[in-house]
C-alpha cells in the first residue's frame, strides 16, 4: 500500500512494519483479588477514577505500577529472589558451562 508523497523505500519499509506490529496490543492478564482498604483511601481511590473517567481498579493498578517500579530495594529483593528460584529450578547455567 502505497502512500502519497512518501519514498517507495519508506513504503516498503512501512509496509512491512504495518504487517508485523499491531496498533492495538492485547490487553494485560487481569486477576481477580479482594483487599480491605482503609475508608479514606477507598474514597480516595473512587474519586481519583471519577476525576479522570476511569475504574477504581485502573487506579489501583496504575498508582501500585508506579510505586512499586520506583522502590529500589524492592526491586532488588524481587531479583534476588528470582536468581534464587532458577538456581534452585537449575535454569541458570553454571560457571563452568559459561567458560
């Protein structure tokens, strides 16, 4: 598909990328949980989704993505336990294999 006023270089390029990338991505896996939540953090929580025409559960997901990526030493604690798991699973090759 052939776009006016773009290099056919810059349309096979496009073309392909249009055939291999989708505009729109699968939504993430959601999981149902119950939580109890202080009264004023519920409020608050339902408030800031009608402010922005969104789901308390969007807020919620989107306010604990952002808090737990910016704290450092869970992150690290995270991936701690994740080496520990695969040389507990034996996924992660040896010194020796590495060599």
């Amino acid at each position: 598909m052939n776009k006016p006023g773009v290099a056919a270089s810059e349309n096979a390029t496009n073309t392909v990328e249009e055939r291999s990338m989708s505009i729109i991505n699968k939504p993430p896996e959601m999981v149902k949980r119950e939580y109890d939540w202080q009264e004023p953090v519920a409020q608050a929580v339902e408030k800031s989704a009608a402010f922005i025409q969104s789901t308390p559960d969007h807020v919620v997901n989107s306010a604990l993505k952002m808090v737990i990526c910016k704290e450092a030493e869970f992150r690290r604690w995270r991936k701690q336990q994740q080496s520990n798991s695969e040389r507990k699973e034996g996924t992660v090759p040896s010194k020796a294999a590495k060599a």
